[in-house]
C-alpha cells in the first residue's frame, strides 16, 4: 500500500498535467448555476428544455471504466450523478480527467440533463474544469476516522465522510434561530454584554484567567451569558433582555461538559416565579421542536416524552428521600459520613460543596423529564427566597437523563441580601474553594440604585447534546484539541 508521501507525490504530478492543460487548478470563479439540492429541484424543467447548466461539488466516487464513467458530485446540501462518455466529451478533457483527477478534487462540470437506464437522475458532461486540486486522499472508509482525536482534529473530514454528523449542526442553527425568534416575538431585545469581566458572576465555575496589556489588569473570560450586565440593563430601562453567546469554564471535559460552548440567558422584568417557569417551558419545547421535529425521544434506551406538562420535584426532599440527609439540618460531618457510605468521591469539604455533592447523587436517578425546585439558599446566591420557605430559593431547573438542562430564578433583588450571599461566597473563595462566585460590589451598588423584580432563565449546548443523543463534545463544530506532538 502506498504511503501518504506517496499519494501526495502522485497527486503533485496531477496537478502539473492540470497546469500543462491550461487549466487553473484553484481558479476564482468556476461555472456555476445552482446548488445540487436545487439540480434535483429543476431537473425535469432543465431536462425537458435540453438546457446546458453547471453544476459543482466535492467527487465522492468514480466508478465505470474505458469509455464511460459515473461520478458522485457532493457541495454539502446534495448529491447527484455525473456521467462522461468519451463520446461526448473533447478527447483531451476526457483523457485528462482519467489521467488527473481523483476521488475528493472539487470539479465543476457543464452539460444535459437526462435519466439513466437506471432511472438515476443525471448530467451527461460537455465540458469540465477543476475548481479545487486535492493533494491529499480521503479516508477510503469510514473506520479511517473512527479515532475520536483524528476526527475531532481534522473535523472537516469528518463532515465530508458523514453526512448526518453535518446535518447536527443545521438542526443546532435551528434550535438557536428558534430560540432567537420566539423570545423576539415576546418583545425580547437581542444585547451584547462582555466576555472579558473583573469579576465572573451568574454562575460557579472555574474561570479562565488572562491579562489586558493596557490596562495592565488581570481578567477573566465570562462564565455566565451576561447575567450581571443584563440585570444591571434590567434597572436601566430595558424590561426584557436576552443574549445568545459563547461562555467559558476551565473545568474537566465530560460528555457533558465542554470549556466553552453556547448557552442563552433571558431577563424578564415583573415576571413572577411561576409565571417564568411557564414561559420557559413554552420557549424550550419550541425551541426543541423546531430543531427536532418532535418532542418524543428514546435516548439511552429510555423514551422520553417533552409534550406533556413537566412535574415539580424538590430538592430538599429529593435529597431526603434517596440518602436520608436533610441538606438544610444535617451537620457537615453527617453529610461527609454519608457520601462515604454511598461510597462518592467528595474533595470540598464546606457545606455547599457537600450539598451540591449530595444533590448530584441523586440526580442521576432521575430521567425527567422534571422541574427541579426548592434548592437550598446556600447553592443559590443570586435567586430570591421563597417567601413561604426562607432557608430555600426560587429556582427551577429543568433535569433530563440525570443531569440538569436549564437554570432560571426569581431573581435576587435585594442589595443587603445579595451582599450578605457575596460575603459567604468569598469566604469560600479565601478557603480554597475555586468554583465559588466572586463578589460583585459594583453590582450590588446597582441594587442599591434599584432593580425590578424579574425572572431570569438560561439553557444552552447541552441540552441541545442530550436531545441529539451525542456527547456535548460532539455538538462542538472544532472542540479544543491538545496540539498534535510531532
């Protein structure tokens, strides 16, 4: 077998035989009338009128040999079948695409439309040119790119050799442009809210951490969709806000978890607790069917059915009930004692770090698909507390397959209640605690100023990833990759 210096020389001689043809192997322009999806759209038009068109794409396969041959043209929205006779073609294009052209080149071809014996849609080729020489071969099957890191690392082979992985990514435009649109619909502003913050708030995560040259300052990529900047819009004026963006973590990858994906946020002044958690669940099943077409899914062996209304669980009680630990009453040493006995790994040792343990636990029972509600005010600092249960918040979080999909809150408006929560939360910072919130004075003056009640919601990646039935990695058109070592 030959190696790939060795099919690159070939091609490399090729590519010459193109050059002494005349032909520009990567010209600027090349014939072209439609996409291939629209050929087969107009195809008994143009082939009723004997029209000439020109078509293009990526060869996927040549097969036939001597005086014909048959050709899959593929651009990425369609495929369709070119045949040459060495009848029809000018002998000197003919023998130059035998001698110089290979299975991935990017050719665009001119010629009729017509029916094979078959009954194949096809074009029968005039004329030929090339629109781009490959140099180097296609994976020859599919095996050749099932190594995760080659696939991930030459992505674009991966799109070219699988189909379907390439349709994802147009059902995830769906799903953004859904969401986008439905929020619009409500009277939603589209904002921008900066990914370079002082301080990271609207969420627990490990940030990641860089340095402004000018200003001669330390700071850190978001971790949250805006959602400090847009409360502080809230109190300026803007009642309802929304930002679709890219967010950052410098935390473990899992099929889960990714350093940087895609999430929404929205903000909603005077919308009440349950009222939000109405909205959303409206938002999220449009958003849901429009990229999928169904809210109906068997995912991991298990059919999961979105149509219907989603039931409430509690958090507290979840918790109870599956481990015997009461995360508002228990000591630390009984909830540290407990993990052991379920034999869970814990590294924090403070009580928010064992609650959120306690709680993953249990999560992964649940398929869903639930609301999640009742989370504890210690695993809650930006959401208000629930009136009727002060030591718990006013939180929702959608759980699906074991893992939570949204987040949304009645938000936290008041100043002295925000700060006392900050100041608990840099109390786990100073104690080592690196996914702790950094407080925020600046936003708590805002407060003091004034802000409407609100509710607030976000979903993003992983959602759309647990849906698709793909890790979270896999939804990532190029995920993070170590460089290639030589």
């Amino acid at each position: 077998m030959a190696s790939l210096n060795e099919l690159r020389q070939n091609r490399l001689h090729k590519l010459e035989l193109i050059k002494k043809a005349g032909i520009n192997p990567y010209p600027v322009i090349v014939p072209r009338d439609f996409c291939l999806l629209d050929a087969q759209k107009n195809f008994l038009e143009y082939q009723k009128a004997q029209k000439k068109v020109s078509i293009a794409g990526r060869i996927m396969a040549i097969r036939g040999q001597g005086a014909i041959l048959f050709v899959v043209l593929d651009d990425g929205k369609s495929t369709f079948q070119a045949v040459i006779k060495k009848d029809t073609l000018d002998p000197k294009l003919f023998e130059l695409f035998i001698q110089a052209v290979d299975i991935g080149d990017i050719v665009s071809v001119t010629g009729t439309f017509f029916t094979t014996n078959r009954g194949e849609r096809s074009i029968e080729i005039h004329s030929w040119t090339m629109a781009a020489k490959s140099l180097l071969p296609l994976p020859e099957k599919w095996h050749g790119l099932t190594d995760s890191d080659e696939r991930f690392r030459k992505r674009y082979l991966d799109f070219i050799m699988d189909p379907e992985n390439r349709q994802l990514f147009f059902k995830k435009a769906k799903f953004w442009d859904a969401t986008r649109d439905f929020l619009k619909s409500e009277g939603f502003l589209e904002v921008e809210t900066p990914t370079l913050e002082v301080t990271t708030g609207g969420a627990e995560a490990t940030p990641f951490k860089t340095h402004h040259n000018d200003y001669d300052l330390d700071v850190y990529l978001r971790i949250s969709v805006g959602e400090l900047w847009q409360k502080r819009l809230l109190a300026g004026g803007f009642p309802r806000t929304f930002e679709i963006g890219r967010i950052y973590r410098n935390e473990g990858t899992s099929p889960e978890h990714a350093q940087e994906f895609t999430n929404l946020e929205f903000y909603c002044s005077y919308m009440s607790f349950e009222d939000g958690l109405a909205f959303s669940e409206r938002l999220t099943k449009e958003a849901v069917k429009t990229a999928f077409g169904t809210l109906e899914f068997v995912l991991k062996d298990t059919k999961i059915d979105l149509s219907e209304a989603w039931p409430k669980i509690d958090y507290v009680e979840t918790v109870a009930k599956m481990t015997g630990i009461d995360v508002l009453k228990d000591s630390e040493k009984e909830m540290q004692n407990k993990l052991k006995e379920l034999k869970v790994e814990f590294t924090g040792m403070n009580r928010e770090r064992l609650t959120d343990t306690l709680w993953k636990y249990c999560r992964k029972q649940i398929i869903g698909p639930a609301w999640l509600v009742g989370h504890p005010k210690i695993v809650s600092p930006l959401s208000k507390s629930d009136p009727s249960d002060p030591d718990k918040t006013l939180r929702v979080q959608l759980l699906l397959l074991g893992a939570e999909m949204t987040n949304g809150f009645a938000e936290l408006n008041d100043p002295l209640d925000q700060n006392a929560r900050f100041e608990a939360q840099k109390k786990l910072i100073e104690s080592g605690d690196t996914e702790a919130m950094m407080p925020d004075d600046e936003f708590v003056e805002m407060l003091e100023h004034g802000m409407p009640p609100a509710f607030g919601f976000a979903y993003g990646d992983r959602l759309f990833a647990a849906l698709s039935g793909k890790p979270l990695r896999e939804t990532q058109m190029f995920p993070l990759m170590r460089p290639k070592t030589k």
